[in-house]
C-alpha cells in the first residue's frame, strides 16, 4: 500500500540503507598508502613523523603522538599523567564507554557526572559537584563534536589543581575562541576510526603542548621502552630498556599515510558536514515533535554526530519504535550513548547512581546521518522517512 510502513511491509524510503557515518576515501588516499607499500618502512616510520608533525599544526600545539586507536590513545594520557589505583577522573557518563575505561584500564575509579540538558556536554559546574580530595583529573567529552567549556574547566582545574584532559574524538576541526579542539586542554585524544573526522582504518592520536608528557607518551606507546627501532639507529645505540610496564600502541606507516592524506581533505570534509547540519536545522526550526541539541555559544561544531531529541509526549511510541521504523525506511539513525553508568559492567559499582539527565536523554535522542559523502538527495530521504514515520507514529492531536 502507498506510503504503509517499511515496518508494516510497506515500500522502503530507500532501497539502500544510509549509514549515520562512513569515511570517504579518494584516489590520492589510495595513492599515498601503494606508496608506502613500496617503501621501506611498514610501521614506525617517516610517515608517523609527517603526521604527528602535520596534525600537531593543524591544532596548533608542538607535539602530538600517534597510537593504534582513540582507546589507546585515552589510555596513554591517562597513563603520562601517572593515574594510578584509587584516583579518581571526572568522566561526563553521556560519552562512548573508552572515556571511562581508560581510568580503570589503570585502577584508577572513574567518577560520573551528569550532563547539561541542552548541550548533553559535562559543564565546569557539574564536574565541580564530584570533586574529592582524591580527584586528579577531568575527562572532558566533546559530544557530537562541540567543544566543551574549556575556559571555565581550565579555571575549575586550576582551582583544584588538577589535570584538564579532553576526549575530542568527536571534534577533531571544532575550536572555541580560544582556539582550535586538541590545543584546549593539557592532553587531548583523538580517534581515527572510519566514522571519524577523518581516518587511518583504525588510530588515535594525542595532542599537548608539554614536551614531558609528550616523550612518557611515546615510550608508553612501546612497551615502555626509552628509545624506538630508528632512534637506536640513529644514536647507533643497540639496546633498548623498559623503564616502564607500557604496551604495543604503535600506529603503522600505512595508517599513517592514510590519515596525513586525510588530513588534507580535513577542511573540505568538515565544511559538507556543517552544510548538511544546517540543512537539518532548517529543516527541522518550525516542527514541534524533535528538535536539535543546543549548540553552545561561539563554538565551531565539528559536527561527528547530528543529535535530535524526540518530544515523547508528541509521539504515540518510543524513541526504541521510532528508530526501528526508521531503519526499516533505509535511514541508519542511532543512539550516542546509552550513559556509560548503566552498563552492566559499571552497574556493578554505580547501580546506586543517578545522572537523571544523562537517563533521561537516552530514552529520546536519536542520531541522524551525517558524514562529508553524503549526498543532498540523502538528507531528502532522511527528512521523508522522518515525516513518514511521524505521520503514522506521531500524536495528530
Ligand atoms: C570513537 C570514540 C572513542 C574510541 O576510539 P577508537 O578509535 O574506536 O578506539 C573514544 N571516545 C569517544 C567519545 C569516541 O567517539
């Protein structure tokens, strides 16, 4: 029957699913790393250097170091700065589970803390209600790829002299007046997965501006050895020691060729993902069944995620119902996140905890597709499987 439901047999939106996010790659990607493939180097070689160079002055700070994945990377800034068992780090629990498993990764307790209704972003105010004597840190997660507050978080660590780290997985090309995602705290961690800002297949990268953190990152990277395979040729030095308990964190040559590549498409990349947000946002200024997350002000939004938040009370089903007809229509919407907290995992130790903002904002939001490949003619379809759905699952009253 004509315009029935996907999900009642009816004919599709789309025949072809659209993802919420996918890479791009092009033929000079492709290019960069055959080159490399010919090369003598597989991995830790000139390639990691260009890139770590390149993206250290894309966000304007002198060191960054690359590792094998976002995780590992929030894993090896929570290792520089000497977390250890029983301290504490403020994590928003509105961000993917990584943000908080790298403190455990080292025994140290992650402390949850609420959200800001509008922005879904952990704010200095909420990071300040869980301060403890035995807080080191504050992990703060630039959701959907909107930097946070990092003045007034900056201000809050100095207060409480503690350390300000930043998951900017999501923002990598965001920045606030006081500059670029990756120069606003003291170490920010970055992931190279496909449904990234940009990509390596899989990588993460930590940016700072302190050269001290910046060399313990690097020997944490590899085993916790002090100098790496070109270093010792270099020095003509043949042995290496551990001088700490790290891991194999190391990005290769390939991964590496991909993501400078990418890197330079970076602009380009994110000026189509601030094109199609803005589509969306007119789209959806007069309708009173959802509406966007608020954005803060004068911020750059990297736009990783386009999060809207359904009016329940507008809809005669859940956002569960909703996002399953979408799917049926062919649009890959999505939930970013179920709060880290209600994890069976962390249940174990948090099932007393309450973050009712975070819990209720999970039962509503939804996130649409986004990412620079998408088409114009793609954001048709999603805005006519949105109304569809509406006009069979929404409250007409
Ligand atoms: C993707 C992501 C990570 C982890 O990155 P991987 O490269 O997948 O390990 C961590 N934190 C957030 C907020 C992310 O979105």
């Amino acid at each position: 029957m004509l315009d029935q439901l996907a999900l009642e047999g009816g004919t599709p939106v789309r025949s072809v699913p659209l993802p919420y996010g996918r890479h791009w790659i092009s033929e000079e990607d492709i290019a960069a790393v055959v080159d490399t493939l010919r090369s003598d180097w597989l991995t830790t070689g000139p390639q990691v250097t260009e890139l770590e160079k390149a993206f250290a002055s894309a966000v304007g700070v002198s060191h960054a170091v690359a590792v094998s994945s976002g995780t590992a990377a929030l894993h090896v800034a929570i290792s520089a700065i000497g977390i250890q068992s029983g301290d504490e780090v403020i994590v928003p629990t509105m961000t993917f589970a990584a943000s908080a498993n790298c403190v455990a990764y080292r025994a140290g307790i992650p402390v949850f803390a609420d959200v800001d209704s509008k922005t879904l972003l952990l704010t200095p105010a909420e990071a300040e209600k869980h301060i403890t004597s035995r807080t080191r840190a504050i992990l703060a997660v630039d959701y959907a790829g909107a930097p946070c507050d990092y003045v007034g978080l900056r201000a809050l660590a100095r207060k409480y002299d503690l350390v300000l780290l930043a998951d900017g997985c999501h923002s990598l090309g965001g920045a606030t007046r006081a500059g670029a995602v990756g120069s606003l705290a003291d170490l920010t961690a970055f992931s190279l997965h496909p449904v990234k800002s940009i990509t390596a297949g899989e990588g993460g990268i930590i940016t700072t501006k302190d050269p001290d953190l910046a060399r313990k990152m690097r020997i944490f990277r590899n085993h916790g050895m002090t100098t790496d395979f070109r270093e010792r040729e270099q020095t003509g030095q043949w042995q290496s020691q551990m001088v700490e308990l790290g891991f194999n964190y190391r990005i290769t040559d390939l991964q590496c060729a991909l993501a400078l590549s990418q890197l330079r498409r970076l602009p380009e990349f994110l000026a189509r993902r601030r094109i199609i947000a803005q589509h969306y946002d007119t789209a959806f200024a007069n309708i009173s069944w959802l509406s966007p997350l608020s954005i803060p002000e004068d911020v750059e939004h990297a736009y990783h995620l386009y999060v809207v938040r359904l009016h329940l009370d507008q809809w005669k089903v859940s956002r569960d119902q909703v996002l399953r007809a979408l799917r049926a229509e062919g649009i890959g919407a999505n939930v970013h996140y179920w709060p880290v907290h209600l994890h069976p995992y962390y249940q174990q130790t948090y099932s007393a905890a309450k973050y009712p903002v975070a819990e209720s904002a999970a039962n509503e939001i939804l996130s649409l597709p986004i990412f620079p490949k998408m088409l114009d003619t793609d954001i048709k379809d999603v805005l006519l499987a949105l109304e569809k759905v509406f006009r069979h699952l929404g409250c007409h009253c």
